[in-house]
C-alpha cells in the first residue's frame, strides 16, 4: 500500500514538472519569435479586428506559418459560435489570411496541437 502512495506520488510530481517544462519552453520560443516581428501585437490586433467588424479577439498567438512569421487571431463574433482566424504577416502588417472555423473544427484543431 505505502509501494503505491509513493508511485502515485511520484507519476503526479513527474507530470508537474514536465507541465511546468512545457511552459517555459513555449514561452521561450514565443520570446524568441516576438524578439523577430517588426508590427507590435497591438497593430496585428487593430488590422485583424478591422476584418470581422464586431469581433473579440479570443485567443492570440505568434507563430510561423508556412514559413512566414504571422500573428495569429481567432476572434468571435457575438451571435454565432463560429471563430474566424485572421493571420497578419508580423514584419509587414499585411492580412495573409482570413478564415472561418466551426467552433467544432476549432476544438479538434486545439486538441491535435495539444498532442504534439
């Protein structure tokens, strides 16, 4: 009984500190990402939200995609669950994309980055 407690006790320290390891990582790679972008989050945000007239930013986040470093946005708008995702280039402040997610696909799109 005290073999298990003990076994318990060290699987949750162990999930703890890979958890903990796992922030620190992202927000160091986010670090390094911000320390390359030329527009402020708060410019990406102000373009974006001019592409969904009502919208509330979500969630924000920046990121490369397809080889171009972008803020990404996903932005609710009131009246439908819908997300749209609006990605703005970090070094110029162009629009590259603007798409709308089910809130479903939106879900399973979070759980399979959750995986990696």
């Amino acid at each position: 009984m005290k073999t298990k407690s003990i076994l318990t006790s060290t699987l949750a320290l162990v999930l703890l500190v890979v958890g903990i390891v796992g922030c620190a990582t992202e927000a160091q790679e986010q670090a390094k990402l911000a320390e390359q972008a030329k527009i402020s989050r708060a410019a990406a945000e102000q373009t974006a939200l001019s592409k969904v007239p009502g919208g509330t930013v979500k969630e924000a986040e920046l990121e490369k995609e397809d080889g171009k470093l972008v803020w990404s946005f996903d932005i609710t708008t009131p009246g439908t669950t819908d997300i749209t995702e609006v990605l703005v280039d970090a070094n110029t402040g162009a629009v590259v994309s603007v798409e709308k997610e089910k809130a479903k696909d939106e879900a399973k799109e979070k759980t399979e980055e959750s995986k990696k």
